[in-house]
C-alpha cells in the first residue's frame, strides 16, 4: 500500500474515529468543476477520495451513479481525464489518499501496464475494479499490488467465512464492506447487521474496514463509524450534485457550495462516531 | 496479429476458469462470485446425472417437440441453382425458436437449486417468451428485462409474455436494446442472489454460462449431424447460422468443429453498413474487451465504453459475443461475416415465398449469406443453415417497411 494511505489510517486511528471516504463521479459534470468538487471533498473533511471512472454500462451501480457516469461522458470525460483529474489535485494536496473506482473495461483498452504506470505517476493510491474478483487478480491486481498501488476489494454479505480468505488474500489499504446485497443507492439495512459482519471480517484481517452502499446521512456515517474504522458515502453526493445542476445538466454556482456543506456534515458525523460507541 | 496454435480439438474448451484462450471468463461483482461457483458445481453435478438428462430429454420431446426436422429446400436450391440447401427446423419448437432449448435446461437447474424467482433478459422477446413459458410451466414468478425500444419494435412478444404471467419491466438506459436489459437483469440479480435465478438467453456472460447454454443448444447440431447422415449419407460442407450473443449457432456449429470437411460460417448483423456506428458486427468491426462477465469482441470506442449497435433484427442487436466465438474467430475455425439489414430482408421475403416459411429477421441474416454462396457452389455439394426462428413477431415490422400497411 502507499505510505500516503497508511500514513492516512494511523494518522486518523490516533484521533479516534473512523475515515471518512467520499466518492464522486470524475467528469460530472465537467472536467474543471468536478475538479473544484474534488478540492471542495477533501476541505470540507473527507480523508480519502474515490474517483469514480465512467463507464457506459455500470452493471452495479444505482439509477444517481449511472447518470453521473452519462453526464460525465457527454462532458467528455475518459479514463486519461480521470487520471489528469487525479494529478491536478495532487499538485496541491501530497496527502490525500485517491482511490480510483470503476470497472475493467476501461483500464483493459487502456492497457493494464501503462495504466499502472500513469496512475502511479497521478498520485493515485489504489483502485477499486468491481468486476474484477479474486477469481481474476491476474488481470490487474497482481500487476498493481507490485507497482505498490493497492487493489481494495468488495466484500459483501454473500462472502461467507469460507471465501473470505480467498478475498481478503491480495487485498491491499483497506477492505471495503458492502452493506448489502444490491446496488449503489439502495436503502441502508439494520446498521447491528452491519456491525456484526464488521466484525467477521476483522477476524480475518488487520486491514482497516470502510463500509459502503446506503450511507447517506450523518447520523449512518455516526452509526456505522461506531464499529467500522471507515465509511463511504456515494451515492448521496452524486445526488447534491445532479440536484444542483440546470436542466441542461451544466454545473450552477450551488454545485460546489452545496456538495461542501454535505460533506462537512458527514465529516461532523464521523468525528461523533466513537463518542456514539463511547456512550 | 500472430495467430494461437490450433488445439488438437475445437471441442474441449473452456478450461476451469472458463477460458477459451483469451477469451471468457468471471467478470462480475463479488456479490455474485459465490453463486456463479454454486451455479458451476450444480451444473457439473447435473450433466452427469442421468436423471437430469432423462428429464431433460422427456421435455424435449414432449414438451419443445424434439427432434426438430431437417428439411430439404427444394425449390429454394432449383431457383439458386447451386448446392442443395437444409434447413434446421428449429422455428418449429415450441414457442418459435431455439431459444427454448436452453430454457429447459435452465430451469430444471434453477429448482436443483432451489430458486424460487427467474429473471431474464431479452432482445427480440424470442428468449423473454421461452423464460416466460418454461417459468409458468415450473410453477415459477418470471420478470424479464426488455429495452424499451425493443419493447415497440417486438410488441406480440410482449404481449405473450404477459399472457403467460411474466412481468416486462421496460429498460429505458442507454438506447433501450439488449446491453441495457442485460445490465438491468444483473443489477436484479446482484440485488436478489438469495432467491433469483439468471436465466441468461445466449451463449454469454460469466462462466459457466457460455459453456451451459453451449451443451443445451448443441443438441441442434448433433440430431442435425444424424439426419444428414440419414438423408444423405455424408455431412455438410458448409454449416451457416445467424450470431446474436451466438446460442445458436454454436449449437450447431459445436458438434461439427472437428469435421475437418464441414466449413463453418456465422453470420453477424451487418445492419446499414460497417462504415459507421449502425450495425452489430462485433467480430468483423470490433476489438477484445470485458462486458457482461467475460472477455470478448465488443463495439466499443478508443475509451473502452461500449457502443449501441443498430440492426433490423432485435436479436441481433447486441455489442457483443460469446466467448467461443471470439476463439473460434481468432484461431480460425469458422468464418464470421456481415449481412445488411437489407439483404436479410430480400433473403426474409424469398424464404417466405418459395418455401412458405415465414422466417425471423434473425436467422433471415444467415439465410442471406446461403443465398450468396449456394450458386457458387457445386449441385452435389449441400449447406446446413440452421433456421432458428420463425417470424411472426416480425411481421409488422417488416410490412411496415415494405409499406403494405396493415
Ligand atoms: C430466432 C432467433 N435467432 C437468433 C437469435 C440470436 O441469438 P443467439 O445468437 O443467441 O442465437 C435470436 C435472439 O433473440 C432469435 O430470436
């Protein structure tokens, strides 16, 4: 893993609280404003970024990420803009982690070498490739974990006890948890449910545990930050986004503001998770 | 491009992850990596198991009305004037194509399995009617993902697969065509693992499905390879089916890979012209890359996003191909080439007229493809093509183009 995402949970662990990881979709909805949105995530609190890569056919993404990924599109946005995104905010921030999110295809095209090879160079930390399962880690994640960018992979409530060693083997920064069976945007389940297979995974790995799909508000990054050392929020965002955008789809003078104010409250929700866990 | 070595059979792939040299594989979600393994197991305890293949054999006789007949086209081979031309009768099944065939298959696993839901994709409707049929036949609740351009374009199967109490859930993403309704089925199926059963509709998609829908459609080429020997003692020299997702014709291209005389052509959706974006030929116009869970030829743009193909035939009207395919393709066995929109249509009106068979657009692609080659051939030498479909879920569409009103 790179120093700057270990650097990130030690730094986090010591003042007691759990991560807090944002996801936004790169190029929504234009290059230069989701750059500003990218810069606006990490001030307003968020300790790592997941830059999302559009892809046309985001197989396991909810209706708000699918659209964030067309508007990006129509925008222009691909992979090599993604990655240009990555490097720009690097040049002002040496210590946020980023973590690219997205599918294989992409990358694939790409090519897997120079694409580890100017991923590295961006500043990117690690990737998570959803449809890339264990079953594949020769396509990318071997070939990544030895250019030292982490390869973060799903588990999910369908991992049971057996194969859960088989997906925590290369697994690299962090593991992230997703909280149920479904698709980006869905309800959040029972948040007890949630802790229990925190701990199941914990039991196997010394890996941090971030968990995600369904957290949108506040009081679930509190409560699920109660037992998990990180939460991700999505979906949320990418809809204060679309919500702020004009008919047309173009960015307004709320775009920005609007995805801070969000991400500060998330922020807040992270920082009173363990005194939840305390009480 | 270097060529791989040729195998000692074309008949022994995929290997254990699923791989037909480059191509196939597991792609998906870890959500559904468990149950692609469970799926796996079962379907491999299954094929050996003969009461699975007892049952799947009464179903098929009794039930889809196998076998389907091989058929001499005389008049049609008198007026090409060439080699003399088979058919595959597999429009006679019931429910109209062979799309049945894998369905049966699918479902008596589903219940091995114990699921109590289906869900399917479909293009033309032809596979959204036969999961429809084989779930009201088992007793199971069916939703089918259709794009909501083919839910216009195919509205009699619509409308039989409602009769038949399955619900059509219109895909409006993306263009509306088949890619869409795939990825919708998979985001119903990553949110209802537990209870849900894929029925996928081609020989695509993760392992093992390529290989599983491959053995349940491959009894059209082995009852054919044994009535051509019937009918006339020897085998085919050509061997011609339409390729959609390619179920069918690997179905009955599969049992012939190894007849060294028997060539092998699959006929692809050449749709307005491969000059443009508007046709769906993904072997001849496209590139490798990863859709749907397996690595394959797609139409896809210099950023790996997956581009919308256009063809008459809703059928074809996917970007994609199963993995075999794209080996096959690559190593060389069987030739894949396009058909217009236009010539499947003059090669749709021909059939219907001198034979009296009402063809699907589908396989009316491959049946274009016969039409140019059989009066280039030898009178003694013989064409298999398979008919995979017939066309009354096409006919509006066609009169509406030929103008003939309604
Ligand atoms: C009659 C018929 N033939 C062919 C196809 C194409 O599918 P495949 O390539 O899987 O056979 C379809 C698809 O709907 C069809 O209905």
């Amino acid at each position: 893993m790179t120093a700057r995402m270990e650097q990130r949970f030690a730094d986090v662990a010591a003042e007691g609280r759990p991560v807090l990881v944002t996801y936004f979709m790169g190029g929504d909805p234009d290059f230069d404003t989701s750059l500003a949105i990218m810069k606006a995530l990490q001030q307003a609190g968020a300790d790592i970024i997941e830059l999302g890569v559009p892809f046309s056919d985001p197989m396991a993404d909810g209706p708000a990420i699918q659209l964030a990924g067309q508007r990006a599109l129509k925008a222009g946005q691909t992979l090599a803009k993604t990655l240009e995104l990555a490097r720009r905010f690097r040049a002002d921030d040496q210590r946020t982690p980023i973590v690219l999110m997205g599918y294989y295809n992409p990358i694939y095209i790409y090519g897997v070498e120079r694409f580890l090879t100017d991923a590295l160079e961006a500043g990117v930390d690690g990737m998570i490739v959803v449809d890339l399962p264990p079953e594949m880690d020769d396509e990318l994640c071997i070939p990544a974990l030895a250019k030292g960018i982490s390869f973060i992979r799903l588990a999910t409530p369908t991992t049971d006890d057996r194969r859960l060693p088989k997906v925590l083997e290369n697994t690299s920064g962090f593991v992230y948890y997703v909280s149920m069976t479904g698709i980006t945007g869905s309800a959040l389940p029972d948040t007890s449910l949630i802790a229990g297979a925190v701990a199941r995974i914990k039991a196997h790995t010394s890996l941090p545990v971030c968990v995600g799909f369904g957290v949108k508000t506040a009081d679930h990054a509190r409560a699920i930050g109660a037992t998990a050392d990180g939460v991700v929020v999505g979906t949320a965002i990418v809809n204060q986004i679309a919500s702020s955008l004009t008919e047309e789809g173009r960015a307004t003078e709320a775009t920005v503001p609007g995805v801070e104010a969000l991400v500060r409250g998330l922020a807040a929700g992270v920082r009173a998770a363990r005194l939840a866990a305390a009480e | 491009m270097n060529q791989p070595p040729k195998p000692n059979s074309f008949r022994s792939g995929p290997d254990e992850e699923g791989r037909f040299g480059i191509f196939g594989g597991r792609f998906v979600a870890e959500t559904l990596m468990p149950l692609i393994l469970d799926l796996q197991d079962e379907w491999a305890r299954a094929k050996n198991d003969p009461a699975f293949k007892a049952e799947l054999e009464n179903l098929g006789r009794h039930y889809i009305g196998r076998p389907s007949p091989l058929y001499f086209a005389e008049r049609l081979t008198a007026e090409l004037g060439g080699a003399k031309i088979y058919f595959k009768r597999e429009e006679l099944n019931h429910t109209g194509s062979h799309k049945i065939n894998n369905c049966i298959g699918q479902i008596l696993l589903a219940k091995r399995m114990g699921k109590t839901r289906i869900i399917a994709e479909t293009g033309a409707g032809q596979h959204g009617v036969a999961s429809a049929t084989v779930a009201a036949r088992f007793g199971l609740p069916c939703v089918v993902y259709m794009g909501a351009t083919d839910v216009e374009r195919q509205a009699p199967n619509v409308f039989r697969m409602k009769l038949l109490g399955a619900e059509v859930k219109p895909v409006t993403a993306g263009h509306g065509t088949l890619k869409d309704a795939m990825n919708e089925a998979l985001r119903d199926w990553v949110t209802n693992v537990d209870s849900t059963y894929y029925l996928i509709g081609t020989a695509a998609g993760p392992h093992p499905y390529p290989e599983m829908v491959r053995d349940f459609q491959a009894v059209i080429g082995e009852e054919a390879k044994q009535q051509m020997l019937e009918a006339e003692g020897r085998l085919p020299d050509l061997v011609v089916a339409a390729v959609g997702g390619g179920s069918n014709a690997i179905g009955i291209f599969h049992p012939f890979l190894d007849d060294e005389g028997v060539r092998i052509v699959g006929v692809e959706a050449g749709g307005k012209g491969l000059d443009g974006d508007e046709h769906c030929a993904s072997l001849t116009a496209g590139s490798p890359g990863v859709l749907h869970g397996n690595r394959t030829y797609l139409l896809q743009d210099g950023d790996g996003q997956i581009k919308e193909g256009h063809s008459i035939s809703a059928g074809l009207d996917y970007p994609g191909i199963g993995p075999e395919h794209a080996w096959l393709n690559d190593i060389g066995r069987v030739e894949y080439v396009p058909i217009m929109d236009h010539e499947a249509l003059e090669a749709f009106q021909i059939l219907t007229r001198l034979e009296g068979i009402i063809p699907a657009l589908e396989p009316s692609h491959a049946l274009a493809e016969v039409i140019k080659r059989a009066p280039k051939m030898g009178k003694d030498e013989i064409i298999l093509m398979n008919l995979s479909g017939r066309g009354d879920k096409d006919i509006f569409t066609v009169g509406k183009i030929l103008g003939m009103g309604q």
